[in-house]
C-alpha cells in the first residue's frame, strides 16, 4: 500500500482546507469531492461546508444528484470590494476606474465600428 504525499501546508488545518477547495472552484461540486480534494473526511467536509453556508460564504444547491456546494457570488464581490478599499485610497480607486472606462468607450467604439450593418450598395438599373 502506498501513502499519499501531502500536497498541503502543514499550518494549513482542515477548515482551511475545506474552505480553500470550495471558494475556488468555478462550479458546484459534491462534499466528496471536496473532501478528497482537501483531503479530510466526508463529514468534516460537510460540517465546515455547512459552516460556510451559514455564514453566507457558499451557496447550498439541491440537486437530483444530491447537494453540491458553490460560492457565493455575491459575497466574494463584496469582499473584494473591501479589499480593494481597505488597501487603496480613494484617489487612487477613482482614478483606476476612470481609466477603465475611457478603455470601455474605446472597445464600445471599435464593437459598434465592426458589428455596424454596412451601407448597403445602391442598385443601378
């Protein structure tokens, strides 16, 4: 029999774990699946998965296939947001974002340019 390497830190305890494989992944996945990935038990998945849940950091589907677990959306936005406020200063977050949208007035001009039906060409009888 051979043992498994550890692809995780030592300091990183099983909550973490758990916490880190269902925060990053793009779409829904089952508690086992997470659990191998973090590599605990299923119920200590589901314990720290529900966890997560209660505290609005995950979405709970119900699926025919059983439950699945997939972050939330909306309160990964947010906590990006405060990261960015917590780490920039206000002068710095208006100036980025005025940049961003003079570059989307410019690829808003180019998309309008390409997608433009054309003239259509006069007819001469």
């Amino acid at each position: 029999m051979t043992e498994k390497e550890p692809m995780w830190p030592d300091e990183m305890d099983a909550a973490e774990r758990v916490r880190h494989v269902a925060l990053t992944r793009t779409e829904a996945r089952n508690a086992g699946w997470i659990a191998e990935e973090a590599d605990v038990s299923r119920d200590t998945a589901v314990k720290y998965l529900n966890r997560m849940v209660d505290q609005g950091d995950l979405k709970k589907l119900e699926t025919g296939d059983g439950t699945s677990y997939r972050p939330d959306t909306v309160t990964q936005f947010l906590k990006e947001v405060r990261q960015l406020a917590e780490s920039h200063t206000l002068d710095e977050l208006t100036q980025e974002a005025q940049r961003h949208r003079g570059r989307n007035r410019l690829v808003e001009r180019d998309v309008r340019r390409r997608i433009a039906p054309s003239p259509a060409p006069e007819h001469r009888r």
